[in-house]
C-alpha cells in the first residue's frame, strides 16, 4: 500500500507578500473593532447608572417637596392656632 502524503501548503506569503501585512492589518481592524465595541458597552452602561441616578435624584426632590409643603401647611396652622391663643389672651 502506497500512501502519497499531501503537498505541504504554500503560505501565502511566498506567493503574496502582502498578504502578511494584510492579514496583520485585518487582525488589528478586528481588534479595533472589538474594543471599540467594549468600549460603547462600558458607556451604555454609564449612561444607564447615570440616568438612574438622575432618576433617583429627581424622585428624592420630589420628596422633599412634598415635605417642605407640608412642613409649609403645619407651619400655617400652628400660626394660626397661636394667632388665635393670642386674641383669646387678649379677651381675658
């Protein structure tokens, strides 16, 4: 039995020699691309945390809002009821 073992590849380089520099070039594109695209994931991210945060923020001031207004409603009438301690002070 006879086996014929298959010719040896001839690298592209020997035939092209820019192929090299190309395939270099593609793999750096690549590369490029793939951090390029990590990094606008990194900042899709930021930009998610800080528009919750933002949201965050807006929901505490909505809250203190609410707080100072009613802080505002208590103070109203505790002047109110002084107002009226005094006038009937002031009948006696």
């Amino acid at each position: 039995m006879n086996i014929k073992l298959a010719p040896e590849p001839v690298q592209d380089t020997v035939q092209n020699p820019d192929a090299d520099e190309e395939r270099h070039l593609a793999e750096e594109a690549r590369r490029k691309a793939e951090e390029a695209q990590k990094e606008a994931e990194e900042a899709r991210q930021r930009v998610e945390e800080a528009q919750k945060r933002a949201e965050r923020a807006a929901q505490k001031m909505e809250d203190a809002m609410k707080r100072a207004k009613l802080a505002q409603e208590q103070l109203k009438k505790a002047q109110a009821e002084a107002e009226k301690l005094k006038n009937q002070n002031k009948k006696t």
